[in-house]
C-alpha cells in the first residue's frame, strides 16, 4: 500500500474515533460537568497512550518535539472544553460540522505553502470535502426548529480554530514519533484542565439529577479511548502523507456525531444534511485517487 493510501486510510480512521468520541463526550457533558468529562477521559487516554509507546518501543524524542507535543496538548485543551460545552448546549448536528469546515481550513492553508499545492483532483476534493460539512451545518437549521443566528457559531469556530493549529502542530512532530508526542500533549491538557478546576472548584459541580461521576466511568473509558485512537491515526495520517491530506479526511468526523446523534438521539437530519453525507462519500474517492 502506498504511503498516500495509507495517508487515506489513516485519515478516515481518526475522523471515525473523533467523531465517535465527541457524540460521547458531548453525551457525557449531558449528564455531568465538562471539565471533569475531559479530564477523566484523558487519563484513560493517556495511560492507554503510554502502553502503546512501551508496547512498540518507540524511543523517547527530542525535547523539542515534547515541547511542541505539549503545547498542543494545550491548545487542543482548550478547543475540547469549548467543543464538548456547545456539544452540551447547542444541536450536535451543528456544533460539529462547523467545528470541522474552519479544523480543514487552517492545515490546506499552511500545506499550500509548505507542501505546495494537492494535485487537480484532490483539491477538488477538499472542496467536496468542505461543502459537505457546510451542507450538514446548514441542515441544522431545520434540525434545531429555528434559524441559526451568527452567535451560535463563536463557540465551534473557536474551537475549530484550536483544532487547525493542533492539526499543525502534530504534523510537525509525527515524522520523527507517535506516541510520546500525543503522551506530552495529554500531559500538558491534563494539567491545564485540572488547574482550572482547582482554582474554581464550583465549576465542577454536576447539574442536578445527573448520575455520580462512578456511573459514568465506563462512558468517559470509552470517550478517552476513542479520541485517542483519532489522535494516534492522526499523527500516523501525517507521517505517511500530506497534513492537507490528513487534515481534510480527519475532519469528515461531523458525519459519525451527526448519524450517531440521529441514531441514538433522534436528532431529525435535514435533506441538506443527507447531501452532506454524500458530498462527504465523494470527497475521499477523489482524495483517494
């Protein structure tokens, strides 16, 4: 297999854990407190994390690579607390696709620089690629019963913004290593998030009615799980390939939360959301050719 299939492959890998992940973790948030979602699930994360570098041997980078690592542990901190709050408060089948169109953006732009540009038909799939996510955002007009007003697109364009500049980072660190990388990063968000909460232990109350933090460990095991296998094929999406590439394919996560939120929350997708879908399905043929 080629290394740009592979790029492919490793690509729509973590868009299936990330958007997994986030339908869970947005659940989660339902049920409980966000930074206490987030922090639970990234020690499983980072425990599972620090088993695979020992498993595969993969030997200890450079600090600077753990520097970089770690500073996008804190930047993706800070787009996860954004990100899993609108996933608590607003439409799923909104949040993420935004979130995703402005995740694609930032990593095409640096690539188109650093990388020069993709051949003809992938960048008409980047295309694709975004038009889908928009097409599905645009749906949840219909699915949330009202029009969707320009404030409710701060919270996922941040959050966006925080994940293009994690995309970044990543790459420029998953040529020389994995794991310890992604181990630097949690290190880094586990820390911001539980400062956060020990400075203001009131934002870790639960919402009334909603079931002890020990109920919920199975679901936040699986979250850490999830998002830690779309980070890991993420940064495997990077060494094999383009970071456009990679960037583009990862963020078709919105697909898995929007189904999965139809699925199992009933959440009514919108005619434009199902053409989203298929905008989608069209954008990896042609980023595969």
């Amino acid at each position: 297999m080629s290394t740009e299939l592979l790029a492919v492959v490793f690509g729509l890998a973590a868009a299936l854990g990330w958007g997994a992940g986030d339908f869970s973790g947005g659940l989660a948030s339902r049920r409980g407190d966000v930074y206490l979602v987030i922090l639970v699930s990234q020690l499983f994360s980072i425990v599972l994390l620090i088993l695979l570098a020992l498993l595969w041997g993969e030997p200890i980078p450079a600090g600077g690579d753990l520097l970089v690592g770690g500073l996008a542990g804190i930047i993706g901190a800070i787009g996860l607390v954004t990100l899993y709050r609108a996933l608590a408060t607003m439409a799923m089948g909104l949040v993420a696709p935004v979130t995703a169109v402005v995740a694609a953006g930032l990593p095409v732009i640096v690539a188109a620089f650093t990388e020069g540009l993709p051949a003809p038909q992938q960048f008409l799939g980047f295309a694709a690629a975004l038009a889908g996510v928009w097409f599905i955002s645009r749906g949840s007009e219909r699915a949330t019963g009202r029009a969707i007003r320009p404030r409710d697109l701060l919270l996922p364009l941040f959050a966006g913004a925080t994940f293009g500049l994690f995309f970044i980072l990543i790459d420029q660190v998953s040529d020389r290593a994995v794991y310890w990388p992604l181990v630097a990063a949690r290190t880094a968000s586990i820390t911001l998030i539980t400062a956060t909460i020990l400075a203001n232990p009131r934002r870790t109350r639960a919402p009334a009615g909603s079931p002890p933090l020990s109920r919920q460990m199975p679901l936040l095991a699986l979250v850490g799980v999830l998002e830690t296998s779309g980070n890991v094929f993420f940064a495997l999406a990077t060494s094999a390939g383009r970071l456009d590439i990679a960037s583009v394919l990862a963020s078709l996560y919105p697909a898995g939360t929007v189904l999965l939120a139809w699925l199992v929350l009933k959440e009514r997708l919108a005619p434009r959301q199902w053409a989203g879908v298929a905008a989608s399905l069209l954008a990896i043929v042609l980023i595969a050719l």
